[in-house]
C-alpha cells in the first residue's frame, strides 16, 4: 500500500483514538498546580488570564492529558469576573470556569462547525 495513504490512516485512526478519549475523560479537569507545571501561566495569574493565557492554559492542559502537541489554539472569551473563558484548540472547543468553591475546571468538547 501506498505509505501516504498509509501514514493518513494512522492519523486518522489516531484522530479518532483522541476524540473518543477527549469524549470520555476532558469534561470538569481541575486545574491545579501539579497539571500546570511547566506552563507559561503561572497559578497566581489564572483569576486574571486574558484570552491568550486561557488559551494557552487549555493547550497545556490538553497537552498533558492527551499526549497531543497542541499546534493551533485561539482564546475566544475571557471574563474573570463571571470566571469564564473560551477557546478552540485543534478542532476542540474549550471552556474553563470557576466552581462554585473557586477551583477552575476545563471541559473539551469537538469543535462544531
């Protein structure tokens, strides 16, 4: 077989594998300390990200769980004071927000349309 189409298969078949895994365990991950280890925001800075650092936050986190290099991330909303903020990273929508005892919780979903 033709090691093109060979090499789109196993992305495809890993694309799937990573989907199934976002669907099963990426909904309310606590971000804490220990997950955001070698991220460029620092757990003092997150009840004020911007856009940017949530998106990043998200990738990091992402990255962490999933064993995915995150190679496109975009922060949509950030409103610290509701603790909200929303993004998309490759092909995912994210969400973080704050619980009702303060922790911050981020959710992935497969990005709609």
């Amino acid at each position: 077989m033709d090691p093109l189409v060979l090499d789109w298969m196993a992305e495809m078949d890993s694309n799937d594998g990573l989907k199934a895994l976002v669907a099963d365990i990426g909904n309310d991950i606590v971000i804490d300390g220990e997950v955001l280890e070698g991220c460029d925001v620092a757990p003092d800075e997150l009840d004020d990200m911007d856009e940017g650092q949530a998106a990043a936050v998200a990738a990091h986190v992402f990255q962490v769980l999933f064993e995915h290099a995150v190679e496109d991330k975009t922060g949509a909303t950030a409103d610290p004071e509701e603790g909200l903020w929303t993004g998309r990273l490759d092909g995912f929508q994210f969400e973080i927000e704050r619980d009702p005892t303060g922790d911050l919780l981020v959710s992935y979903h497969l990005a709609q349309g």
